[in-house]
C-alpha cells in the first residue's frame, strides 16, 4: 500500500478558441473612386472545430484603403 490513488483531473479545456480567420480568394473589381481595377473584395471565413462559417464580405483598395498609419505617412500641416 502506497496510500490513497487520487485520479488526476482532467486539463482544462484552453480558454482560446481554435478559431482561424482566412478569406476567400481575392477578386479584383472596379474602384469608382480610383477609376481603376484596384479593388479586392473576398468573404470573410472563421475555421471553427464546428466547420466553416461565413463572417461577410470585404473589400480592400490597394490605393483607398492604406493599411499604413495614415498619419504617419501624410505630412500634417499646421
Ligand atoms: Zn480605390
């Protein structure tokens, strides 16, 4: 006898998702602003354990959209 066996607890399931954000393939499109094929739009897509769901579309401007800090990149006047 070695004492009591207490059975260990299962791990806690982790508090973060295995959720995965990706998107569809890319289509370019028309851009009124730019007057151009400038414009990405794609859907939005969670990778869940559950399957996939779609979480809308999104488009993106190579020229409108700036992903850079906008007020790092433009000269403020004043
Ligand atoms: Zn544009």
């Amino acid at each position: 006898m070695s004492g009591p066996h207490k059975p260990r607890p299962p791990a806690p399931p982790d508090a973060v998702l295995p959720l995965t954000i990706t998107s569809t393939t890319p289509t370019e499109e028309w851009c009124t602003a730019c007057k151009a094929y400038t414009r990405l739009t794609g859907e939005l897509l969670a990778l869940t354990p559950d399957g996939v769901s779609t979480l809308g579309p999104w488009t993106w401007c190579d020229i409108c959209t700036d992903t850079n800090d906008p007020d790092d990149r433009r000269p403020a006047h004043g």
